[in-house]
C-alpha cells in the first residue's frame, strides 16, 4: 500500500481520485492547496499536484517540497494545455492532463509511486 498525497483545489477531483486509489488499495492524504500540503507531506510514495491553485501554487509547492529534502516523485495533474511543459519545469515524474481516464491514473500511481521518502 501506498501513501499518496493527492493536492487539488477542486473539492470533486479529490473526491473522484481519492475515491480510486482508496478502492486500488492506497492510502491517500489530501489537501486544498500547496500550503496545506507542505503540512501533511510525511512519507508519502507520490504527490498527485494540480498547478493552479490559491494560497501556494503547484510551482511554489514544489519549490518548498524539494527544498525540505522531500525526494517522493511528483505526477502533475492540470487542465492546462502546458502539463508537459509545467511537470517538466517542477521536475516531475509525469502528468495527467484532465480529465484523465482511470486507467491512466491508476498506471501514473503505479508506475511512479515508489516506498516512503
């Protein structure tokens, strides 16, 4: 089992998604936005992030995340027609360019979830 930190501003993708990796056997941790997530993030095997969102954004989170020594992989999740170019300039493993399938976020979780960090 894993533990995924999933980060989204938008209460029904964390619903939706939570709901998934709950049912594939993970345990999953959620927040509203970057600084509520820098709070919860201990441990987890993958951070599931959406870029836009108030308070701190996906960009500042992963700024503060790696600078903390945090090394768990990070899958961009965004609507934005720039997934690629933005998982790339955080240094993220991947992305998920909503909507996404199920089937594309269950393989983006078992493909980059990895043991505590």
């Amino acid at each position: 089992m894993s533990r995924i930190l999933v980060v989204d501003d938008d209460p029904s993708i964390v619903a939706v998604v939570s709901e998934i990796l709950i049912a594939e056997g993970h345990e999953v941790v959620a927040a509203e936005n970057g600084a509520e997530a820098l709070g919860k993030a201990d441990g987890e095997s993958l951070v599931l992030l959406d870029m836009r969102m108030p308070v701190l954004d996906g960009w500042g989170f992963a700024r503060a995340f790696r600078a903390a020594g945090k090394r768990s992989p990070i899958v961009v999740m965004t609507a934005a027609e720039n997934a690629r170019r933005w998982a790339e300039e955080i240094g993220a493993e991947g992305y998920l360019a909503k909507p996404f399938e199920i089937d594309a976020l269950i393989a983006a979780v078992e493909r980059h979830a990895t043991g505590p960090h």
